[in-house]
C-alpha cells in the first residue's frame, strides 16, 4: 500500500517556501478510510512495536515464516503479495532506511491479514550497492524479510519471480525512463522554482542533475539486482526476449504483469520459473506459443531451456 499524497506549494505571509507534501498522519485517517473500520492492527517497522491494537498476530506469523511454515499456512496470516511486492521494492531502491519507513495493518478481524505500507522513499541506494548482501545480513529480524522470503523452499522462488516480473515490465529499462521523462517534464518549472528558493540554504542537487542520477539507476539497477541473486542463489542467468502480439490482437503478461512496449530483453534465474499469460482482445483468440509445445494460454517457462517468449493470436471463429 502506498499512502496518498499531494505536492503543493507553501505561501507564508505571501512569500513563496518551496513544494511540500501535504498527506494526512500515517498512523490515523487514511488507514481509518482504508480499512473502513477503527478497529484495527498497527504496527510500526522496527522491532514490530504497535502503534494501535496489538502485534501479537505479526509475531506469530513472522515465527512462522521463520520455521518455513508452507505458503497455504502464512497465507492466513499474512498478504503474501503484499509482503512480496514490498520486498521487491526495497531491493530495488536499495533504501537505506528500509526497516524504519514502514508500517503493517491488518483489520482486527478474526480473518483480516496483514499488510504493508510504503513510507519515505527518498534514502535510495547507489545503483551498484549489494542491497541483498546489507539486507540479509542484519542482525535483527526487520522488514521485508529478505533473508526468510529467500530461505523459503516456496516464497524464495516466487519472490524471485516477482522481481523478475518487474524488471521486465513496470520496472524495466525502457518504461522506467519513459515514466522518468515524463514526471520531470510535467513538474520541471515547479521543481526549479523550489531549488531556486533554497538553493542558498540548502545544498541540493539540482533537478537536473537528480534526473540524470536516477536515469542512471533505472538502467543500471535491474542488472545489478539480477547479478546480487544469482550470486546468493548460486544460479545461472539466462537471457530471454519477450515479445508482444499486435496490440489489437491481444497482450502477453509476466507473472500477471502487462509487458509495456513490444519486446523487452531480460536476464532470469535458471530454474526458477516465471508464470506468463497470453490474453487475447475482442475478436481475436489464442492460438499458442512461437516455439513452445503445448495449447495453453497460461504457461510456466523455465529460463534454463526457454529462450523466447511469444505468443500467437487468430481471429476468432464466429459460431452460428
């Protein structure tokens, strides 16, 4: 979950103090409006201290995912894509203060499953930094669980799969730069008139050169990543390229996430299986895969044998 938020800029008496983000408290009306209910579980990143209601149900569940308790199990307990996306996020980032800026709510309900919430994204890790190896080798237990998720015989594959999902589509090297481009053309005048405002008390980077630094993340981290989990895994990366149809045909997803433009080259772990869909649009149907035995529209493909991904549409037959 990702807190809303709004940029604005701030008038004292008249005079202009730059952009502020203006979100309500992170521990009240939101989660209240979120949950649709006061009665609730909160609980604060370090050291699972809570902030309303009790910890009690987070304690048990992250003991068993210490014991390598089997995914239909802490499944009742906690979000599992939640806690998966919010690892891939922190990986990727890199942030440095990743086990403080994060809160986990469930509805205090005898089924309510816990949640996670992303905070503070702006302590983000240089583009080559071993964000894996300082994760896993804290002394604690802290979010995300990087070291638990990738111990789990079930949760380490699909965490696995997960980032490679995102690498290759909302986080891949093309779509990345794109958003980045985009962001910094529609708020470029308000982000200078800010820098200029405090430039001489402040010493920043400018909003140039913040976009260029992060341009360089968006290209250089996914390969970083993928090297830091074969390298923990003690896997081999393989290549692959994803294809996509023709847009009126249909779409191909990668663990359930649309591929964004029309094909994306993307180093995956040997072995680790990757889900991929093929979707097809109105008037068109599935006809299979180019280069892959078997009908379905939903595969799981193996890095280790596979080497491109494509799937094949047909006009739909019209049946009286």
């Amino acid at each position: 979950d990702v807190q809303r938020s709004l940029v604005v800029p701030l008038f004292l008496n008249g005079n202009y103090q730059g952009l502020y983000r203006a979100m309500p408290p992170k521990n009240g009306p939101w989660l209240m409006e979120q949950s649709g209910d006061e009665a609730i579980d909160l609980v604060d990143g370090p050291g699972n201290h809570a902030l309303r209601g009790s910890e009690d149900r987070l304690s048990m569940a992250i003991e068993a995912l210490k014991r390598k308790a089997p995914v239909d199990s802490l499944a009742m307990w906690l979000d599992l894509e939640s806690l998966l996306d919010l690892a891939s996020l922190d990986l990727y980032t890199g942030r440095a203060d990743h086990d403080l800026n994060v809160r986990c709510w469930r509805p205090r309900e005898p089924d309510g499953r816990w949640r996670w919430i992303l905070f503070d994204m702006d302590l983000w890790a240089p583009v080559n930094e071993n964000s894996l190896e300082r994760m896993c080798s804290a002394t604690a237990v802290e979010a995300p669980y990087l070291p638990l998720l990738l111990a789990h015989p079930e949760l380490g594959p699909r965490f696995i799969a997960r980032v490679e999902g995102l690498l290759a589509t909302v986080l891949s090297k093309a779509h990345a730069s794109q958003l980045l481009d985009s962001l910094y053309d529609t708020h470029r005048t308000a982000m200078e008139r800010d820098h200029e405002r405090w430039a001489q008390v402040l010493e920043r980077p400018s909003p140039r050169s913040s976009l260029e630094e992060l341009h360089a993340h968006v290209q250089g981290r996914p390969g970083t990543l993928m090297m830091q989990l074969a390298e923990h895994t003690r896997r081999s990366l393989r290549t692959i390229r994803f294809e996509s149809p023709y847009p009126e045909q249909g779409q191909l997803f990668i663990e359930d996430l649309p591929l964004i433009g029309a094909t994306v080259t993307q180093q995956l772990l040997a072995g680790i299986p990757v889900r991929v869909s093929a979707v097809a649009h109105p008037d068109w149907e599935f006809a299979g895969w180019e280069g892959l035995k078997g009908g379905s529209p939903v595969r799981w493909i193996d890095p280790s044998t596979v080497r491109s991904v494509k799937p094949l549409f047909r006009k739909a037959v019209i049946r009286p």
